[in-house]
C-alpha cells in the first residue's frame, strides 16, 4: 500500500456489504475454536495468551510501531493485549490471514480516538463560555 492509497477515500461500502464481512469475520473467528485454536473461546475479544500470540502476532513492521507506540508511553501491557485483539479483528473483517502493520495502525487509532476524548470534549462544551 502506498501513500497515495491512503489519500484516496474508501469505496463506499452499504449495509448489506457490511454486514457481510462482519458475518464473515465471526464465522473466521468461530472456525478457528472448532479447529482448537482458542478452545472455549469464539470471538477476538475473549482469546488471550499464547492464543492470542498465535493467531495476532504481526508482521515485524507490525511489531516495531507496537513497540513504538508502548515505548511512547502510550499503550500499558493492558493496551498491548487489546490493541492485538483489535487488529486481529480488523484483519479478520479484511479478510487477511497475517495481522499486518496497517492492522496494527489502525487499531492504536481506534484506540486513541475513543469514547474517552469525545466524552471529555462534550464536558467542556457544556460549561459554555
């Protein structure tokens, strides 16, 4: 991917699309407890340890702006594990087998655009000046 493939907007995706992938996803993440990958688990959001280290270890571009982003003073071991979670996920909805560094990216953006910030933002709005 390059730089002018992140400037150009995404293709409009409807519903029904959407919906699609996320059903899709889901079946991925449910095909990987019956083949024993994350027995007693079927979603993402539940995998932790070495399954999780298993099936969302990224790529080492990946890794490093992980890395990066805990050394930064970020992203706590908490952080860390949820953020490999979330790429996961988002892979699985791309339908890309390694969780790559674009994964990795977009996880810490979900994660640094939260409910957090906006919640902080509506407070102050509502002193008013």
């Amino acid at each position: 991917m390059t730089a002018a493939d992140l400037a150009l907007p995404p293709p409009a995706e409807g519903t029904a699309e959407a919906a699609a992938r996320v059903l899709a996803a889901r079946e991925l993440q449910e095909s990987r407890t019956l083949e024993g990958e994350a027995a007693g688990t079927a979603l993402n959001a539940r995998i932790e340890g070495g399954t999780l280290e298993r099936i969302a270890t990224p790529d080492q571009a990946g890794r490093a702006l992980l890395t990066r982003a805990a050394e930064a003073g970020g992203l706590s071991a908490r952080g860390w594990t949820r953020t490999l979670r979330l790429a996961r996920t988002i892979a699985d909805l791309e339908g890309s087998d390694p969780v790559r560094r674009i994964h990795i990216a977009e996880a810490l953006i979900y994660r640094r655009t939260g409910p957090e910030p906006a919640m902080a933002a509506a407070s102050m709005a509502s002193f008013g000046p």
